[in-house]
C-alpha cells in the first residue's frame, strides 16, 4: 500500500483505501489479473480493520478478523492497466448477528474510471468449532462507520 499519495478522497459512505497495483499482480497482457482484484481487496480492508484495532499481530488473531468468505461477485468495468495506485471504495450494505455483506468499486485515484464493482460477503466463525458466531461490540462500533445509509 502506497501512502505517498494525498489522503483518498472523502465519500458519502463507506470508505476508500488506496492500493498499489504490482507488476506480479499483471497478466501477460500487462493488465491486472482477473484474480488478483480479490486480493487488493483484502488487502485494503485489512488495512481498514488493522487500524482500528482488529488485525493479526505477533500469533494473535482478534475475534473478529476469524471469518471466511462465503461470497465473492465481480463485475469488470474497465481494465486496470499497468502498476500503480488504484482507489477502493468499500462499504458494509449489511451487518448481521454473525455475516456481512460488503459492495466495493475499484476506481481509478482521481475517481474518474469504475474498474470493477461487486459484493463480499463473509461469516465470522468460532476458532474451536468453526461455526458462525457473533462479531463483537469491537466490530460493531467500526462496522457503524462502513454501512452505507439506507436509501
């Protein structure tokens, strides 16, 4: 990730975290692989969570970064061409007892360019009996600040 460039821009809702795009994130056409927008988009709301409070760190796993994905949908508008920053514009359309649904778009840094758009949805789950279970006060306080207004 990238901090050499001005802060992202504010949004309505949600949030905007840049990332860098590498050249081993590249395909053979020198566009970003297909796969690694999943990836970027990890890596940008790890860095959402890591800041405030819920990460990995030294072996120790917070409650609420133990979930797994139970959905991925993406939708290509325009190729990402070359390495460099890309913005990620995510946000929370739910967030339930124990899942939550997030929409993200993959714009260019001056907001002008739609990469790509989709949905992301994923289960917290209990370490000992890998079932869904509740996310906590933590995580609610910080999912407040990503759900997008109802319209």
């Amino acid at each position: 990730m990238s901090h050499a460039l001005a802060d992202p821009p504010a949004v309505d809702f949600g949030h905007v975290e840049h990332v860098t795009v590498h050249f081993d994130d590249l395909d053979a056409l020198g566009i970003l692989h297909n796969a690694r927008y999943a990836v970027l988009l990890e890596r940008a709301l790890t860095a959402y969570w890591s800041e405030r409070g819920v990460a990995f760190r030294a072996g120790n796993v917070a409650p609420d970064a133990f979930h797994a994905v139970r959905e991925f949908n993406i939708t290509y508008r325009a190729p990402i061409t070359g390495t460099g920053p890309v913005a990620v514009h995510f946000w929370l359309d739910r967030f339930g007892t124990s899942s939550g649904e997030y929409a993200f778009r993959f714009r260019s840094v001056d907001g002008a360019t739609v990469y790509a758009e989709g949905r992301r949805a994923i289960v917290r789950l209990d370490p000992a009996t890998m079932r869904p279970a509740p996310w906590t006060d933590t995580a609610r306080a910080v999912a407040a600040a990503l759900l997008r207004p109802a319209t």
